[in-house]
C-alpha cells in the first residue's frame, strides 16, 4: 500500500494499518459537504489513507459507487457489522448462540457486497451481544459464536484480512478467547481526551495480547447511535 510505515501501526496480521482514518459515520460535513465529496477529498486530495464506516452509519449504501473510482490499493478499508440489530438477533440469534455464526457470515457478505469490493482489510463487530434473562453466560455463547463466523469470513471466505471487535469490554473478550482460534487484530473503543491514558485498563489489556487498541471519538461530538 503506498502509505508509509511511520504513519501505520503493523497488526497481528502483520498487515500495517494507518493510524488516521477518515470516519464516515455522518452523511456530511458541518458545512455541507456531502459524503460523497468528503470521501474523494480525503482519499484523493489532502492524504488519508484509510476510510472506517459501518452497515449502520447513515447513507452507507452509497460508499460503494465513491470507492469504485478510487483505486482500491490506495486505501485501507474498515468497515463494521452489528449483529444486535434487533430483528436480525431475535429471528438468528438464540440464546445458546444457535444460527449466531450464519447470522454473522451472511452479514458480512452483505456488508461487503454493499461496498462493492472484493474485500476489507479490516471487518469488526460492532457491538457485543446484548444481556438478555441468559445472563453472562448466554452473551457469551452468543459471542463466541459471532467470533467464530468472523474466522471463518477471513480465513475460509476471504473477505477480511483482519478481524477485531468494537465496544467489547474485557470480561467479554477474555470469554471469547478462551474458545477463540485467533485473536482480535484491533479493539476498538470509544475513548475522548480527559479520559486518562489506560481507560478501564483497556489499553494495556490490549498490548498484552498483541491486539491494537483503535481510540473513536477522541475529540468527541459522535452521535450515540452509531459508534
């Protein structure tokens, strides 16, 4: 990838990840500037080499047709799906994590078809299972099997060349990497300056494993709903 080493920090993949990317998870600027536009200025005039969205920002569907005229080399692509959208998790998602694993892989196609590649160099889950009367331990059935179908989408599919979690604490994780083959290449939190350097112990957590801890937010003002 043409961007340099000193602006990346190298994953577990031993892939080398950027270490600024352009969020899209507004349909525009402050003063207007549409999406579209925003994504061919960042990419293509003032420098970023990585684009981070996900299937439930607004106007995703329409980041597909702005990357195809932007050479896919140039750029390292994020992208999240969440699997605790509400109909998908009742109607796939049991409490002993049955149809859990099918649920994520579907929807990692779908994600990926939507952008219009090939593949991501990145694909997180967005948001962990939610606790339901199964405790503990059902969210983390569920969760191991959503960390299992997201092996598969990169190691059997092909469609992601790493894998991480988004807005997982560690209590999780540690449940899912007790039945995990692999571990997550990013932890991605929300993490705003006044926060302290190791919020929660996340950070050191991280390094530990090997995992790289992706801060969102730093400078705040990201709506709630979509993180």
């Amino acid at each position: 990838m043409p961007h340099g080493h000193n602006h990346s920090i190298q994953l577990n993949t031993g892939a080398w990840m950027p270490v600024l990317a352009l969020g899209t998870g507004f349909d525009h600027t402050p003063n207007g500037l549409s999406l579209a536009d925003m994504i061919r200025t960042g990419l293509v005039q003032m420098g970023y080499r990585a684009l981070e969205t996900a299937e439930i920002y607004p106007h995703f569907e329409t980041i597909g047709p702005v990357l195809r005229t932007i050479p896919r080399s140039s750029y390292f692509l994020s992208t999240k799906i969440d699997p605790t959208i509400g109909a998908r998790q009742r109607r796939q998602c049991a409490e002993d994590g049955q149809g859990c694993f099918q649920m994520v892989v579907d929807a990692s196609r779908e994600t990926i078809r939507k952008l219009g590649v090939q593949h991501v160099d990145l694909l997180m889950l967005h948001r962990p299972p939610k606790r339901t009367a199964g405790g503990f331990a059902a969210q983390c059935a569920r969760a191991r099997e959503q960390w299992r179908a997201l092996e598969h989408v990169k190691r059997e599919l092909g469609l992601a060349h790493a894998i991480g979690t988004s807005n997982y604490c560690v209590e999780l994780l540690r449940c899912v990497l007790e039945k995990a083959e692999e571990r997550p290449s990013v932890m991605s939190q929300m993490h705003r300056v006044g926060m302290g350097s190791d919020p929660y112990g996340f950070i050191s957590w991280a390094a530990r494993l090997g995992i790289v801890y992706m801060a969102y937010s730093v400078l705040g003002g990201a709506d709630k709903a979509f993180g």
